[in-house]
C-alpha cells in the first residue's frame, strides 16, 4: 500500500504532467491561431474571386442570351414604322386618294404663268381654304401665282370628264398620306411600277411647253384626270402639256418619237 507521502508525490507528479500537457494545448492553439487567421482569410478571397467569377459568368451568360433573343426577335421597331406609314405624294388631275391612302388635303393646281420667265419653276397644289396672314392689296408682288389648266391633253381617259375635251379646263389635285408605306417615287415611262413597289396611281407625264418661256417640273398627271368644279375658263397661266420623246441623244428604241411619256407613282 502507499503511503500518503508516496501518493502525494505521485499525485504531484501527475498534476506537473497534466499542467505541461495544458500549458502545450495552449502553445499549439496559440501557433495556429495566426494560421488559421491566414487561411481563413485566403478562403474568404477565394470565395470572393469564386463569387465574383460566378456573378460575372452569370451577367455575361445573362448578356448573351438577351443578345441571341434580340437577334432572333423580328424588328419590331421597323414594323411599326411600316405600319405607320408616312409617305406623301400628290395626286395631280384627282380630287381623291386612292384606296390605302389619306387625304391630306384637295386643292388646285397652281404655278407661274407660262410665257413668264421668273417666278417659281415648280407646280404647287393649292389649298381652296387659304389663311392670310399681314398684307397690303395696294402693293403690287412681283412674283405670281396662277392657276393651271390641261393643254391639250392626249392619250387620257375621259370618264372623269364625262367624254368631253379636258383642254383649257382647271386641274384640281390633292395631296395623299399613305397609310401603310414610307417611300414615294414617280417613275417616268412607264405605268406600272416594279417588283416590291405598289402602284397609287398612273398616268402621263406633263409639263410646260418646251417653247414656253417658263419652265417647270414634270409631274405624273392621273390618267383619268377630273376637272377643277370651277370648269372650264381658258384663262392660261400655268399650263399642263404632254410630254414626247426626242430621238438621238434619248435612246430609240426602246423610246419612240411621238408617243406620250407615261408615268406611275410608287410607294413602299
């Protein structure tokens, strides 16, 4: 048996030993604590750089599939200009729009006297309600506004006319909006338009008389052309004749002299 001295030490003993092993724990856990310190830190920016790839990876994954759906949506933007219309014309001779167009507004055919050799150069189509603005009546304008008449004509469809000789009576017109299509063109010698353009009306080409002192644009007057109500007048001014071609410098065929220049007026 032990004595109490002999266990005593012994305990002593055990006591010195369980001290060294605590005071070791404490050493060891006192090293790693700057070692765990680093690695968690590294881990943490890891995580950062993981999350930051994944979140960048996921935009651009977002980016591109927006930009394939984009790619694979039809226009819509074009579509709806498209359908918007806008394109403007005016139909000479007519009182009316054809079918698929907005009347603007009807008038009369306006522009310099013929034997004139200043003033504007170009047709107008006129309004029938004018607004005024300031004027004096009693100061004369140098420059002046008449209205137009067929001279004529050829080669016209006289329905609109009753069967009665369109020559010295007042052309009307009116000015159209497509519903539907934005461009506009006329096209000289011909009275149908080509493929993808749709016909708004044809007819032939006019224009003042090359022996005239004034000159103007040539305009595409409807082929069945109506008459201003205020009739028949006589009174001159601007002038619509038919247009011919001149063999030579203008190549016959596929032109040929004599026949009247025909015209369409396109839009898409």
């Amino acid at each position: 048996m032990f004595s109490r001295t002999k266990m005593a030490i012994v305990w002593s003993g055990f006591s010195t030993l369980a001290e060294q092993f605590q005071w070791r724990r404490y050493i060891k856990l006192l090293l790693a604590v700057p070692v765990l310190v680093v690695l968690a830190v590294g881990s943490y920016k890891m995580g950062l750089q993981r999350g930051g790839a994944v979140t960048m990876n996921a935009f651009r994954s977002s980016e591109s599939r927006v930009r394939r759906d984009i790619s694979q949506t039809p226009n819509s933007s074009s579509q709806t200009v498209i359908s918007a219309g806008g394109a403007i014309y005016t139909r000479w001779g007519r009182t009316e729009c054809p079918s698929g167009s907005d009347t603007v507004y009807s008038g009369i055919a306006g522009g310099s006297e013929h034997s004139h050799s200043g003033g504007g150069s170009n047709y107008l189509c006129l309004p029938t309600d004018p607004i005024w603005g300031r004027y004096n009546e009693g100061a004369e304008k140098h420059s002046k506004l008449f209205g137009a008449e067929y001279e004529v004509p050829t080669g016209i469809d006289l329905t609109n006319m009753g069967g009665q000789s369109a020559h010295d009576n007042n052309a009307p017109c009116v000015v159209c909006r497509s519903q539907t299509k934005t461009s506009v063109i006329m096209i000289p010698a011909r009275n149908i338009c080509y493929d993808d353009w749709t016909l708004e009306y044809a007819g032939y080409l006019m224009a003042e008389a090359s022996s005239h002192t004034g000159r103007t644009e040539f305009v595409c007057v409807d082929g069945s052309p109506e008459a201003d109500p205020a009739g028949f007048r006589d009174e001159n001014g601007a002038l619509f004749y038919n247009v011919e071609g001149v063999c030579g410098s203008l190549p016959c065929p596929p032109y040929v002299a004599r026949r009247e220049i025909t015209c369409a007026v396109c839009t898409k």
